[in-house]
C-alpha cells in the first residue's frame, strides 16, 4: 500500500504542476466537470485517429508539454514509460514527423480534483494511445492501458528494424511455436487472425468474448513459464506496486485459470493475434492490418478498469 500512496502522490503533483502552467482555457479543456467520476464519458474512449473530449497536446508549449510528460510518467513503471514514450514516437514516425513534440495529437482529460479528498482521474488518448486513470485513498488503477505501433517494423531512418512491441510478439510466439499435437490444436482457434482486437474500445471488458485456448495446466513447464513472462510483460507495464499487486492476484487465484489461443501463421512478418484469458483478467495483441505492420495490444481488468472497485469500496464506505 505505500508504494500505492507514493504514485498517487506523485500523480496528485504532476496534476497541480500542469493545472499551474496552463491558461485559463486550456484548463477549461482539460478539465471535465469536477467530481463527476460518474460521467458517461469516462468509459468513452478509442484508440482511432481522431479528436476526444480534453487539452489537446498539440498546441502546448515546451514547458506544458513536459509536465503531461512527468504525469504520464507517474501512471508507468521505468519500462511502461519508456513503452509509452515509444508509441509517441513511432508514431510520429508514421506522420513524418519524428523529434516534433509540439505536432503530438493526444487529449489529455482531468475528471474530479487533484486537490481533494474524493476519487479523481484523469487519462490521455490519442491514436494508439490510451491510458486510464483512476486515484483513491484505497490505491491507483491504470486500465484498460492500450499501445499500439504503425508500422509494427520502423523501416527507414535512424530506427530502421525497430519493434516497438516485438517482445509482446515474440514471447507469444515462442509459446505456440513450442506447442505440438492436441496441445497447438487447442491453442490455434484459426488459421486467419482477426482484423482487430476482439474486445475493440469496448467500456467493459468480457475475458468471455475471447477464444477458449490452451489451459495452462496443459503446457508444459517451459511454455507455462513463456505464458507467465508474457503476462508478466503486460502488467509490468503499471508502477510496480500495481503490477506485482496484479500478478499476486493471479498467483493466488491459481494459475491454472489462465489460457493463450493464437490465430494466424507462426513466421515473422506474417498476419497474426493472440490473447490470454483469465478470471479477472485478459490480454489482446494482433498484428494483421497493412500485410502484419500494425500492431495492436492491449491489458483490460474486470473489476479494476476505470477504477471501478476502488470506486465502489469508497462509495460504499462514504455511505456507512
């Protein structure tokens, strides 16, 4: 629980300092109504191209564009900001545009205040960006968390050959090309991947809509490890207090509540998707749009997206 308090410590300031550098406009933007956590808006979210409701980066200056930097940083751990500052950058890649911070598109929303007691938020969209936020005394949620990159493979410039999610990839990949027999049967639920996530921008994450797939117990032990790594990937996305806070959920539920299913071909470069599947938890990744360079993954939590349990045990404590 301390680390908890440190992050939402941290996120509490870096709300301040960017509420301090902007105008009054630009707070006008940023700011939904305060205290209306219930707000349909809070579960509206995308990861297309494509304006959303919140102070869009674009036109910020230096300075302003450093603090929602710090701040986007506080909902990550070392490597999770470093993902997301790579998903920035790819995708000014894709727009010509690489080392241009002041041409970002992304929307920045503020929901409830910083300053006081209640459960506040906050969260930054933009095309293959999307980061959710939630803060109470109880502790910080961060789904769903979605990064996508386009192209999947950087192949011209300075970065040519960069994967900005190639170990989501190749772990996955790993795990299926190491399956034989009834096992890969399981696994792969179809030769043709997807077009997209299967759960797409959807306010409430159903592991149910997801392939049944391979049962952990049914791996062997190096497989079950390359599932664990691959989970373990996702969530160590979150400050580190959250993310071990996740996988000790999943340890003590039992991991043989997980399953992986595959779709696709098994050689690089080629079309494909998988997700894995738990009580609590799901995991989507496909690569299928222009010929496999595109990619797409995501981490969504069943009681915990848009702090929803957090939300709830304070309410109901507020209420008693």
């Amino acid at each position: 629980m301390h680390g908890s308090k440190d992050v939402a410590s941290g996120m509490r300031e870096a709300a301040r300092a960017l509420l301090a550098v902007l105008e009054p406009e630009q707070v006008r933007l940023l700011r939904a109504a305060p205290g209306r956590l219930d707000a349909p808006e809070l579960r509206e979210w995308t990861y297309l191209p494509g304006p959303r409701p919140g102070l869009c980066t674009e036109g910020l200056d230096g300075r302003q564009r450093e603090v929602v930097d710090v701040l986007l940083a506080t909902a990550h751990s070392a490597a999770g900001a470093e993902l997301v500052r790579g998903a920035i950058e790819v995708e000014r890649h894709r727009r010509g545009l690489p080392g241009s911070p002041g041409a970002d598109r992304y929307w920045v929303r503020l929901l409830g205040d910083p300053d006081g007691d209640e459960p506040w938020g906050w969260r930054m969209n933009g095309h293959h960006l999307a980061v959710h936020v939630l803060v109470t005394a109880a502790g910080v949620r961060v789904t769903p968390h979605f990064v996508g990159s386009e192209p999947a493979r950087i192949g011209t410039g300075p970065r040519a050959g960069h994967r900005l999610l190639g170990p989501e990839e190749d772990l996955a990949r790993r795990l299926v090309a190491g399956l034989h027999g009834t096992a890969r049967r399981s696994a792969v639920f179809s030769a043709t991947p997807p077009d997209d996530i299967l759960t797409r921008a959807d306010p409430f994450a159903d592991p149910g809509r997801l392939p049944d797939g391979l049962a952990y117990d049914r791996m062997a032990p190096g497989q079950q490890r390359l599932l664990e790594r691959l989970v373990r990937r996702y969530l160590d996305r979150a400050p580190a207090a959250y993310g071990q806070e996740c996988w000790s959920d999943a340890v003590r539920r039992g991991l043989s509540t997980l399953s992986f299913a595959w779709a696709g071909g098994l050689e690089p470069g080629g079309r494909h998707y998988y997700c894995v599947r738990a009580p609590d938890f799901l995991i989507e990744y496909d690569n299928t749009q222009d010929g496999g360079n595109h990619a797409h993954s995501v981490w969504r939590h069943v009681r915990h997206d848009w702090g929803a349990d957090l939300l709830r045990g304070h309410y109901t404590d507020r209420h008693a």
